[in-house]
C-alpha cells in the first residue's frame, strides 16, 4: 500500500499554486505600494492617495482607484480611451498580482510586481 501511494505521488502532475483573493484595502496596498505593475505593454503605479498612474501601450494612463466591499474598483484614462469604473476581483501568487473585472466575472489581467 504504501509503494502504490509513493508511486501515485511521483507520477500524479502537482497542481500549481493558487492564486489567494486580497480580502481588503490594506492588504492590497501591502503588496503594490510603492511598486510598479508590469505586464504586456503596461507599467502603472497605484497609490496610497487613491491615484494610479503610468503608461500603456505608449499612452500615457491617469486614474483613481478606491476599496469597495471586497472589490479595486478604479477608473482609467488616456489619450485614446476612457475606462470607466468597474470593480474588480484581486488576487496574488507570488510576484504576480491578477484583476478579474466585473467583480470576478470578466476579462483577467496578471501584472508583475516589481
């Protein structure tokens, strides 16, 4: 019995760690304060003040942000576009900090911490 539960152990795939929800305003700026988010074109800081900024594909990108029943719910502009304020699901493995917008519910986007 115990051969056949190493065995399994060896052969069975270990599944990857988990991506752990941010559960409030305090934790997330643990993580992110005074650091930049990276990833595919866009690098942005966000702000104990509220604020977020940096640059997207080019563009320079201003925002705000604020902590709302368990949510980052922010708004972003530049030169191109408008985005307007939705609220999004955080979570974090590791370095990389991933937003899931429509409260959970839409598009994700995995930033780097740096």
């Amino acid at each position: 019995m115990r051969l056949l539960v190493v065995f399994l152990l060896l052969v069975l795939p270990v599944p990857a760690a988990a991506f752990e929800r941010v559960a409030d305003r305090g934790a997330f700026l643990a993580l992110v304060e005074g650091k930049r988010l990276t990833g595919d074109g866009v690098s942005l800081r966000v702000g104990r003040d509220g604020s977020i900024a940096g640059r997207g594909f080019g563009f320079r990108v201003t925002g705000g942000w604020s902590w709302q029943d368990g949510y980052f719910c922010r708004t972003l502009q530049s030169a191109i576009r408008y985005f307007p304020l939705n609220c999004q699901v955080v979570a974090v493995r590791g370095d990389v900090v991933r937003f899931v917008a429509d409260r959970g519910a839409g598009d994700v986007a995995d930033l780097r911490i740096r």
